[in-house]
C-alpha cells in the first residue's frame, strides 16, 4: 500500500493489488511478535470484539475505525482512560497502507462486510468478519478468492465452530450413534417488535457521514426511526433474522449434515407479520434446502407466543421446539441432538431420555490470533470458505422470498405437501400467527419461489431474477472487483 492515497485506493480497488500479494504485511514478521489491529464499526458488537482482542497476550490495538464519531470517540475514551494509545478513523482507507497494522477486525453492518475485508486481504492484512460474511452470495465468493489470491488468514465470525463441545457432538451423530441423520433444524425464536413506522425522511445526526455509512448501498433518504442496528430488517443493508441470529444455527446445521457446499434447491416461507412497520424483511419464515442426504430447515419467528403475550415480556413469552429457542435439533432414526446455544451438543434417545451430553469451547479470537501467527489457513476454526457458504445459505432463502407472491394457507399447503418435515413447520408457523392474532385469510404468507442451484459455479440455474439478486449493483467508488 506504500505510497497510496484514499484516492488512489478508490480509483485502483481493482488490479493494483496484483502486485501487493507478493509482499504481505507479515512478511517478515514473527510469530512471537505483537499481533497489531485495527477494528473496524464500533457499536454493538464491535465493542465486543474490542473487548476481546484487549484480552489476548500478545495482541495490541492501534487503531479504531467507525463512521459514526460519537461512538468512535466514546471508544477511544475508554483507551485513553487506560492509558493506551489508539488512533482514529473515519474512512478504513486510512488505515489499510499503515505498517504497525497486521490484522483488521470487522463489526460494521452486513453490507459493509465483504467489500473492507476485500480491501484488507488486498492490502496485506489479515481478516476477522462478522457474520454473515457477506450481503449477498456473489460477494461473499469474491472475499474467498481474494483471501486466497493474498495469501491471507480470514476467520468468519461463527464462534460455535470454535466449540468442541458441538464438534465432538456432532462427530458422535455423524458416526451413527442415533442412527442415520434424516433432517437438520435451525430455530431462531428471537423476540422482534416493531421498530416503527416514520412519516417521511429522517435527518441523519451530523456526526455520523452517511455517505460513508452507505457505502455499497444504494444512497437512499433515512426511511426509519433509527440507523443503527435496525438496517437488518432492511434488505438493501441487512438479510433479516435469516442473516442476523440464523447465521449461527445455519451454519451449525450444515455442518451437522456434512455438506460442504450450496444445496441443489431452496425455497421460502414468510412475511413481516404482526405489525407494519419500516422494515421490509421477513420476521416469520421457514427456509427448506433441499440437500439430497437430509434437508435442512430453518425457522423464524419474532412474534412472542401469542396475542396476549404482545402486551407484556415478548422475550419470555417464547415459544420453544423440543426446549430450543435459539439453536439447531439434529433429528435421527434412534433420537436427536440438540445444539442449546454455542458451546454444548445434548443427545437423547428416541423417548426422549438424555443419553450423553459433549461441553465446552475455546475463544474464537484467540483461534484467529493464532492462525495470524502460524501463518496456517488450516488452523482456522471458521475459515471464510465455510463462512461463505453458511451466509449463502442464508442469502438463498431470501431470493426465494423475494421473489416469491402472497398465497393462501391452501396454496402453500400444496406447494410443500410432498415434504412431510416442510408440512410440519408450516402447520406450527400457521397456529403461532393465528395465537397472535394474525388473520392469514388477510395478511398473507409470500410463498417464495423455488430455486435451483448450481453448486459448482454458485449461481442459479435458469433464473436470471434470482441471479440478480445473488448479487448488487453496487455504488460508484464502494464496487466489490469483479477481479480481486
């Protein structure tokens, strides 16, 4: 990066970097040396990540990296009350060309994530991404071939990974101790209310630089009350539940299966139902991939147990699958296992009884630091290849909402009919609209279209309206390369 300017960044996102991948930022550097970072978007999760690269031996922060200045300075307050130097940034170009920046960590919103940890991978720097990986499938490929045309250690921030408590539970499964696998479940029964309905344009504050905040999006007047974290129910920024809390029982469920790729055929079920509000994604949704082992389905629901239940705590008024609001069921012939949350796998017998329980998990920054420092792809626990393809799945099952049409209970009981597990999730997702007052006579289900998948290139087959939305068009001067 010697020598090039944000604008030059700008102008040369493309082929200048063909050069920089010959001479890495840890080129000459140690394994005993310092591990240098730079984080990247600052609020909500990202203070996390601050957090805990702070505690790792041999880690340092040096910089800090987020659009909106008052919680930038908020953090670096908090540095300098400790008495430690961090310098600050508005634009990541800033800091892509500095020396004493080994690795970039990035919590800043999903459509963000693929195009700065393109830009770091092109710069030299190492790469921990937030989940998911990527706003859109295309992307996401993109970020996996410049990880491996740099030469790059990238770590996706799916932790459970990291936890051998799931894996060596999952092994269990996989070995046949419950029998053969036949479906995996992801649930994320996730309390979400309504985050309102504004009447017209909202002023954005004047220490955020919006323009930058938007960066790949489409450059649109603020049409909600709040910018911050509600962009996830917004398809242009964020993927919905889906992409948001799902990632992490997504990707748990694949890796149950063992399918290392994309499935042959996804579709869709949902809506926004409950409320109208600002948002455009779905808060109830049933995803089906039709993997040719075992499908996988995963369910959404943000409406609370039921109408009355909307009046008081929406979040202790849950429903719950097999005592899971928010974790993955893997169902065998002799039983199931049940993944609770990050770090355990319980498995039961076909009556239900406990018959062997697998805990426990290490950091997954920690597991970052030390693939940075072994300089092996191989030691990484959540390699970007796996983050790529569990977001995918994701991004999947909102093509086929998008491009799907209001129907009838009816009709998508015909649609599904000759998918018994499908059959049963839409049966339970009818009776929890209904508890919440929601008439679907009315208010509609989007039935999503069905889509096929090549797995191979990563695109659609035969459905150009699908490839479209498999990728963006993106705005000038923030466009993910077509050639990393």
């Amino acid at each position: 990066m010697k020598g090039l300017s944000r604008r030059g960044f700008l102008k040369n996102t493309g082929s200048t970097f063909v050069a920089l991948a010959a001479a890495p930022s840890l080129a000459r550097w140690s394994p005993n040396d310092e591990v240098r970072m730079a984080c990247v978007g600052l609020n909500g999760r990202g203070g996390n990540h601050i957090d805990e690269l702070r505690r790792l031996a041999g880690v340092r922060i040096v910089a800090l990296v987020d659009v909106d200045r008052e919680v930038l300075e908020k953090r670096a307050k908090k540095f300098a009350e400790r008495g430690e130097k961090v310098d600050t940034f508005t634009d990541l170009r800033d800091v892509l060309d500095r020396k004493d920046v080994d690795a970039i960590s990035i919590a800043s919103p999903n459509h963000w994530h693929a195009l700065q940890a393109i830009w770091a991978c092109q710069a030299g720097k190492d790469v921990y991404v937030e989940k998911p990986v990527s706003h859109n499938i295309w992307e996401g490929a993109q970020l996996v071939a410049a990880a491996r045309k740099y030469g790059r250690i990238v770590q996706a921030g799916t932790q459970s990974r990291s936890s051998h408590g799931i894996a060596e539970g999952i092994a269990w499964a996989q070995a046949g101790n419950l029998g053969k696998i036949k479906l995996a479940r992801g649930l994320c029964y996730k309390p979400r209310q309504s985050i309102g309905k504004v009447d017209g344009p909202q002023k954005v504050p004047a220490h955020i630089d919006f323009d930058l905040w938007t960066g790949p999006a489409p450059m649109k007047p603020l049409h909600r009350k709040n910018l911050h974290y509600d962009w996830h129910w917004v398809f242009d920024t964020g993927n919905g539940d889906v992409g948001n809390q799902g990632i992490h029982q997504m990707d748990i469920a694949r890796w149950a299966l063992g399918e290392a790729g994309l499935p042959p055929r996804t579709s869709s079920i949902g809506g926004r139902l409950g409320y109208v509000d600002d948002g455009d994604t779905p808060n109830t949704q049933i995803v089906f991939h039709e993997y040719e082992r075992a499908p996988l389905i995963f369910e959404v629901r943000g409406l609370p147990r039921d109408k009355e239940t909307q009046g008081r705590d929406w979040g202790k008024g849950m429903d719950a699958f097999l005592d899971t609001r928010i974790g993955v069921v893997v169902h065998c012939e002799g039983g199931t296992l049940r993944i609770p949350d990050y770090s355990r796998a319980i498995a039961y017998d076909d009556k239900g009884k406990e018959v062997r329980r697998f805990e426990g998990a290490t950091d997954h920054f920690e597991n970052f630091v030390a693939a940075v420092r072994s300089r092996k792809v191989e030691d990484l626990k959540a390699e970007i290849r796996e983050g790529h393809v569990s977001s995918a799945l994701c991004h999947m099952g909102n093509v086929s909402h998008q491009l799907g049409a209001p129907c009838s209970k009816k009709e998508i009981e015909a649609a599904v009919g000759k998918h018994a597990d499908a059959v049963e999730a839409c049966a339970r997702m009818f009776a929890h609209l209904e508890a919440n007052g929601v008439d679907l006579e009315q208010t509609k289900l989007q039935l999503g279209a069905s889509v096929a998948m090549d797995a191979g290139t990563e695109r659609f087959r035969d459905n150009a309206a699908a490839n479209r939305l498999a990728t963006r068009e993106y705005r000038k001067g923030f466009e993910v390369p077509g050639e990393v």
